[in-house]
C-alpha cells in the first residue's frame, strides 16, 4: 500500500501545481477571504456546489466572477428575484411560425459556473428548477433532456440579514450543496488594503491559469486520494453522531437534534477532505482535513428543533461540539 501511496502523491503534486497560481490570481483581485477561496477551489476540485452566506458588500459575488476568469470557463449570473420564472433558468420551447415546430432555447443554466445571486428571494417553483441540473446534471426543456457541460457548478449567494421579500431555501435543495460558507468581515489591515487597491480606479484582471480538462483531470486524481480505514471511521463518526449523539456520549445533544446528517454528508465530507489534501498536495487524507471542512459540510444539514432554537442554540454550536467531543484517530 506504501507503493500505492506514493504513486498517488507524486501525481498530486504533479496535478496540483496550479493551485498556489490560482489562489494568486484570484488574491489580486479579492483581498483575504483566504476561507473563501479555498473553499471555491474545494468545491471545484470535489464537483460540488456551494451556498454562500453572507452580509453585502464581502466580494462574494466578485470572487464568483474571478474564479470563473481564472479557470477560463464559461459564467453566467443570474439576479434571482421574486418574478422569475422557471424557464428564465432552464429555457422554454420556442415555436416557429416558417416551420410550424417547436425547437428549445436554452437558458442561462448551460454554463460551466452558474452565480445564482440572492437565491432565496425566488420562490420555491425555480428554486427546484436547480435541483434536477445540480443533482442529475441535465436540464429537461419539454419532451428533450439535454445534458450539462463540464464542469459544473453553482455557487449560490444568500443574505442572512433581510427577511422580507425571501423564500427560505427547501431543504432537499440545500441538501445539494456540498458546502455551505459563512463569509466574515475582513480585518481592519485588510479592509485598508481593499480601500487602497479599490479607490486607485482600477480593479486588477485576473488572468486564465487552467481549462476545462485541467480541471477534469484533477478532478480524477483528487478521487483516487488515499483514505484510511481510520479516517473514514472518524467521518463516519461524526455523521452518526448527528443522527445518534446518545451512542458517543453526547446525551445532552439529543434534545437539540431534530434530523442529523444524511449519507450525503458522509459522501460529501469524504470527497471534500480529499479535496482539502489535494490542495495542500497530498495524496492521502488525515484527521485534520476532515475537521478542516467539517462545519461547511455540515452546518446546513443538522436540523435543530424548537428546543434549541429556544435556547439560542445553532446548528454551527451543535456540530462544534461534535467536533471538540469524537476521538481523532
């Protein structure tokens, strides 16, 4: 197994040079938000969608935008809003007076990365037009199915502090995304450097460092990244915890808990910690990368009950705690 160990780590590093250029690329543009950066590249490695949350004015938008620059991929945005429709997304078909037929016009969800900006302001009815291109990855106009190019993916952006004029989120749609991102206030050292680059007049040009089939490609190297037995018994851990909190001595939990995680989370927690080693150009997973990516995994799937939110208790403090209290191999 050493053997096969070292084929694959020294394919990562081969595979995963473009990394450090493209967090540098995307740095000249967006100042820190190193969490959300690397989160971006995680979810683009991992083939996962991802919601970010946050107030206005943190660059969520405009990281989405340089990221799509730097892989030199295909970006539509679309502002989502409580008129839209379904086939403004998907498309619709189209009839031709000269011919007498329909014919299908495809909408702006046939891209390779899709901004769905304030995504909760749209009502459930397009929110589910995402579901059947984020989990089949095809878009069905009509009788006609037509499938998704890659990569794909959706990031998604929400408010958390306007309330009026939203739609929360199903849970089946927000079970689809692999990570969920809280986005913070950048430091006061930051924050003056963003005055700075940002008042000059002129906003930097990222530049394309890979393609479609780099990105592919290293898609298939992150999936053969080494997992032990151990670090996927600490995955599986964490989830069952979620589900059971009694059975690893977190009776106080029980209460708190409506629904743990599903298998997704244990998939998707799985695929990301690969992911997070990639980046760090390793071919094998540890422990700390699973911790590493846990919360993002997993805060949007724990379900807290009325209890909890009584007592001001957070999914985020439920899966913490989880976290501080499984043994680490």
């Amino acid at each position: 197994m050493d053997v096969e160990i070292q084929r694959i780590q020294e394919t990562v590093e081969k595979e995963s040079a473009f990394c450090v250029r493209l967090a540098d690329e995307i740095g000249k543009v967006i100042v820190g938000q190193n969490y959300m950066i690397d989160r971006l590249m995680i979810g683009l490695l991992a083939d996962g969608h991802i919601l970010l949350e946050g107030v206005p004015g943190l660059a969520k938008t405009m990281a989405v935008r340089t990221l799509s620059k730097t892989v030199k991929a295909g970006f539509k945005r679309i502002q989502f809003t409580p008129d839209l429709l379904p086939a403004d997304l998907t498309g619709t078909m189209v009839f031709n007076p000269k011919s007498g037929e329909f014919h299908s016009k495809k909408g702006p969800i046939f891209t390779n990365i899709l901004l769905a900006d304030e995504i909760n302001r749209a009502p459930a009815k397009v929110q589910s037009a995402l579901l059947e291109a984020m989990q089949e990855r095809q878009v069905t106009i009509g009788d006609a199915t037509f499938p998704l190019g890659e990569p794909f993916m959706v990031l998604a952006t929400q408010n958390p502090i306007e309330q009026e004029g939203t739609y929360p989120l199903p849970e089946a749609q927000v079970d689809r995304f692999m990570l969920k991102l809280n986005i913070t206030y950048p430091n006061r050292a930051e924050e003056e450097e963003i005055i700075e680059r940002m008042t000059k007049g002129e906003v930097p040009e990222p530049t394309g460092i890979v393609g479609p089939e780099e990105i592919k490609r290293a898609r298939e190297v992150v999936t053969s990244i080494y997992v032990d037995s151990k670090v996927r018994n600490y995955i599986l851990d964490i989830v069952f915890a979620t589900r059971e909190p009694d059975k690893f001595g977190l009776g106080d939990l029980k209460d708190l808990i409506e629904y743990g995680s599903s298998p997704r989370a244990s998939i998707y927690l799985t695929v990301a910690s690969k992911a997070h080693a990639f980046i760090r150009r390793r071919g094998y997973t540890t422990p700390e990368d699973v911790k590493a990516i846990a919360m993002d995994v997993l805060r949007h799937r724990v379900i807290v009950t009325y209890e909890a939110e009584a007592e001001e208790v957070t999914s985020e403090e439920v899966v913490q705690r989880i976290l501080d209290r499984i043994e680490v191999p």
